[in-house]
C-alpha cells in the first residue's frame, strides 16, 4: 500500500481510542517524514480485515498516523478538524524544518512537488489478520501487539482492547465516570481524566466486585483479563447498578469525602485517597449491596461501618512501608468484603 492510500477511510478505520493514543513528539515526527524521503525501510503495520473488507487498524498508529497528519488528511477524534504537522530540522535532511504539505501560513514552505511524489509513492507494507468474532482473540491479538509499545499509561491500551471486545460495555463505563459523583469520591483531576485514571479507577471497582484476584498475577494483567471476562459474562445493566449504587450511597453520605480518611482515623492512616478505600470500602460495599439493602437502615448501617473502617489496624496495615500491591490488594478487598457483610 502507497502512503497516500490509506486517506480512504472506506479502507482503513482508525478507531477513535486508538488514534487518542498517537503521542509522538513533533522531533520523532518529523525524523521519521526524513527517514520515508531518504529511502529507509518502514516495519509493517497490522490490520483486522471485517467482514466488509475494510481494515481495521491495530499496529502501527503512529506511523500510519504521521503520515496522514502530515499529508493534512487525518481528522481529530474529538473536534473532527484536520490536523496539520511542520516539520523540524532533522539530521540528514536539515532543510525540512518549517516544511510543511501544502503551505497555508506565514513562514510555511510547501514541500517540494517532487519529494510529495516520492512521499506518496512509498509502500507501507500491512500484515492483514482476519478479524475474528471471539472477543477474546480480538483482545488478545492487540495486547500482544502493543504491550510496552509508546504508550502513555496502562489504562490507555487496556481502552483500546475494551472497545475491541465490547464497545457498548465499554461506552456505558465511560458514561458512568462522568457521573458528578463519582468524580468527586474518586477526588478525579482534568488531569487525572484526560490520562484515562478517572476509567481506570471504574475497571478497578468492576472488576474487584466480581472476580477474585488471582494470586501470582501481575495486578494490571489480573485486570486487563478479568474486565474482559465481566464484560462477556455480565450484563452491563446488573453491573452498572451494583457499583453504581456503592458510589451513590457513598456520595450522599459522605459527599467528597466518603474515601478520605476521617479526623477520627489511626495515626499511622495519611488523611488522602488511596487504592485501600476503593478495595476496601467502595468494593465492599458493592459486593454487599442487595445485604445491606435489607438492614432496617441501610444508610445508618453504612454510615456507621465507614466510620469505624478507619479505625481497624487490618486497614493500618494495608499501607505498610514495602507492601507489595498485590498483597495489599488480597488483604483490602477480604477485609471490605467482610467487614461490610451485615451477616458477619
């Protein structure tokens, strides 16, 4: 395939949370525009083919991403506005710097019409993979591809995989972080949101409400499977409802503060948000939801446990200097799971 061939969105479809992860710097840019004008060879990149023939892609955004950027026909996932790159001076070819397609701006110098006819003619070379209907291989096939790739976080490329094996599931999720909330017992900041912590923090409280951790996993493999495994067992709604309500109750009773660490806490407890209060109580309280619903007062019940929660030396413990996360991660979601149980 020639570079100004995948422009035809008919053909190849970058899925909007894929194309959220294209990061590179405008220096990496650029020395990759210069290594397709000297000649170098470019690693090929990986599609799914759908049943309608077009490609679906999973390896090799950033690539396939600089190209169209800077040919001035790849479109924001958010505004929907074209998205335009300059060049910087690179080492080979230091005459590219300010270059851009086509000039529309002061101190903008087209790039020669020669050279775009080179750009264009050059061939990326794609490995086409058969998209398969098993959620699972899906998830599994793009894990595999882009694991330790040039990713921001985590979260970002366990995103992609979500949407890759439920986009519905997926899509409600980040309809419920949203939720004023949430936002606000998760103490979430812009920041915090645009790096996807806001998502991760809602995968976290799912998955911990219905799986059990696995020991011997890593905790961001145990999550990258298990949410997979909710989303196809589940139904969206049950889910939704359960957590949903653990964070509702929270709020109402607490307000901003329901995971912080009160006044009257141990000494050894920092008054700040940590995991511990998602594990501990967020999870164990949605996991005793229809339980608590038949105290005779749920919110004094809740009121009162979340309260002396803080006071427990287990809870002290969770954060001990040098525990690992996922011995901390054992301990908080058993202790919150039982301490929560009105029948313990």
């Amino acid at each position: 395939m020639k570079a100004a061939e995948p422009a035809e969105p008919a053909e190849l479809n970058i899925i909007p949370d894929f194309q959220r992860l294209f990061r590179w710097s405008d220096d990496r840019k650029s020395n990759f525009v210069e290594s397709i004008l000297i000649g170098i060879p470019i690693p090929p990149a990986f599609a799914f083919e759908r049943e309608s023939g077009a490609w679906e892609l999973i390896d090799g955004l950033q690539r396939i991403s600089t190209v169209l950027e800077f040919m001035g026909i790849l479109k924001d996932p958010d505004s929907g506005q074209q998205r335009r790159s300059k060049l910087l001076k690179t080492k080979y070819l230091p005459s590219l710097e300010g270059v851009v397609w086509e000039a529309h701006e002061e101190g903008e110098q087209t790039l020669d019409k020669a050279l775009q006819l080179f750009f264009r003619r050059h061939r990326f070379d794609f490995q086409i993979l058969k998209h398969p209907s098993d959620p699972k291989t899906k998830y599994d096939l793009f894990q595999r591809l882009n694991r330790g790739g040039a990713y921001a976080n985590e979260q970002e490329v366990r995103t992609c995989s979500m949407v890759l094996a439920n986009t519905d599931f997926t899509n409600r999720l980040r309809n419920f972080v949203t939720r004023q909330d949430f936002k606000e017992i998760f103490q979430v900041t812009e920041e915090q949101r645009r790096n996807q912590k806001d998502l991760e923090y809602a995968v976290r409280l799912v998955v911990h409400t219905f799986k059990e951790f696995q020991r011997g996993k890593d905790v961001q493999e145990f999550l990258d499977q298990a949410i997979l495994e909710v989303m196809a067992e589940r139904d969206v709604d049950a889910v939704l409802g359960k957590v949903g309500w653990a964070v509702e109750i929270l709020y109402r009773l607490f307000g901003d503060k329901a995971l912080i660490p009160p006044e009257e806490r141990l000494d050894k407890i920092a008054p700040r948000f940590s995991l511990r209060a998602l594990e501990g109580i967020a999870v164990g309280l949605a996991r005793n939801k229809d339980a608590i619903l038949a105290n005779e007062n749920p919110d004094q019940f809740v009121r009162e446990k979340v309260g002396r929660f803080w006071m427990q030396p287990q809870v002290a413990d969770m954060s001990a200097p040098g525990l690992r996360g996922t011995v901390r991660l054992q301990r908080s979601v058993a202790f919150g799971s039982q301490w929560f149980n009105r029948n313990a």
